[in-house]
C-alpha cells in the first residue's frame, strides 16, 4: 500500500436546491487501501461515491485522480481512465444473460465482442458465478445480482473500485464470501472504497475508515480508533456500542 493518493477531494461540496449533501469535505485515499466510507443514512456517503463516479457534478471543490484533475470530465471519461463503481440497488440488465450484463462493461477496453466476452467469462469465474453465464440475469439470487454487479465493474479493469453496500442483506455466509472477494480484488492491485452499514463485517476488511455525518467528515482513521471516538459513538453508533 502506498501513501501516494489514487483520490484526492478538496473541498468538495454538492448542494441540491438548499440541501447541501457534502460540504467541504477533504479526502485522500491511498493507493492500494480498502476504506470503509460509514456514517449513518442522509450521511452523504452515496453523493460523494456519485460526485467521485463523475454521475453528478460538483458544486464547489475539485476532484484529483492518478494526479489528474477530473472535476469537469463526465462519468464514461472517468470510467475509462479507471474508476468503477456500484450502485446500493443493483442495476442488472434483466433481459440479458449474466454474461451478456459483464459484457457491456468489458466494451469499455475491448471493441471487439469476442474479445469482450472472454474478458467477462473470465470475470465471472473470477467472482465465482462462471457457471451462471448464460443464466438470465432476472433469474439470480440478490446476492448473485451484487456478484454481478462486482463483475461488470471489475470487467472495466479498474484502478479504484467503488463498492455501494455490497455485503447489506447478506447472510453470515454470503458477507464471509463477499469479503473474500474484496480482498482478493485489493490483493489484485485494484483501491477499494466501500460504503457499508454491517460493522461487523466491514471494521475488520478496511484499513481505514472515514465517518460522514451531516455531509461533513466527522472523523477518520484507523477503525479500532474511529469506533472508541466519542464523536462516531454519539452520532453514529449509539450508547449500545459505547457500553460494549
């Protein structure tokens, strides 16, 4: 892992009408971490992931990646210099077949469809439903539609993943298998950033965790010491944590 920042948010603001949804907020995220992005609902996370994504624009602030100013460039721009993202509701194409759905996000470094299809059967064994590629992506499980959510992104050969609760709704199982991937995809040289709402599962996974609360930074750091702040606690985690 290395200190050099693959994002860097200065100041970054988004307002909609007269809600501001992230306010000033600064940060860093280092190439080759997990971060876990947490805070309670309304919190901002999901607009700063859209505003890094490039799906909406900045009010105010910029937004640095690989040492590239990309606050101007549109979503598809953003995608193909190596930011790729998911959504909190998957967003399948159900009238496609698994493979079909990777597919569509492997165009993004290959023109040709035979060699797009071999990246995403690839991707698919990779995220472990290669025997599902020529299912109907209607027919999958929510936790094999996230599945298939990683896999499209992956399949843009990402330098900064972008995970929307990918381990919500899951079964003790499902999240065990989820952080699997997780960490092989790290181990794969790809920055990981993640918004989560299972602690349990997500302090463990990240190397380090910055709170949002009221679209500011609340605090940052390593998780053992973000969730012992009495600021998290108070805003976030509540008196039950506290007497844990």
């Amino acid at each position: 892992m290395s200190d050099t920042p693959i994002i860097s948010c200065r100041g970054v603001t988004r307002h909609f009408g007269g809600l501001v949804a992230n306010d000033s907020i600064d940060l860093d995220v280092r190439r080759g971490e997990i971060l876990g992005l947490i805070g309670p609902n309304g919190a901002g996370k999901s607009t700063l992931f859209n505003l890094i994504a490039g799906a909406f624009p900045v009010s105010a602030g910029t937004i640095a990646f690989d040492g590239r100013d990309i606050t101007p460039l549109p979503a598809a721009k953003r995608c193909q210099l190596g930011i790729a993202r998911t959504y909190q509701v998957p967003r399948s194409f159900d009238s496609m077949s698994v493979v079909e759905n990777v597919t569509v996000g492997a165009f993004v470094r290959y023109a040709g469809v035979l060699q797009a299809r071999a990246k995403a059967l690839d991707v698919l064994d990779y995220v472990g439903l290669g025997n599902y590629a020529d299912t109907s992506a209607a027919d999958l499980t929510p936790p094999q539609k996230r599945r298939l959510e990683v896999a499209r992104a992956l399949a843009t050969e990402p330098k900064l993943l972008l995970l929307d609760e990918v381990l919500t709704g899951l079964t003790p199982s499902e999240a065990a298998a989820g952080v699997d991937l997780i960490r092989k995809v790290r181990q794969s040289g790809v920055t990981v950033v993640m918004v989560e709402h299972v602690m349990e599962v997500v302090m463990p996974l990240v190397d380090r965790a910055v709170v949002l609360h009221l679209g500011k930074t609340l605090a940052e750091g390593l998780p053992r010491d973000v969730v012992r702040d009495e600021k998290v606690i108070a805003a976030y985690l509540g008196d039950r944590h506290r007497a844990a």
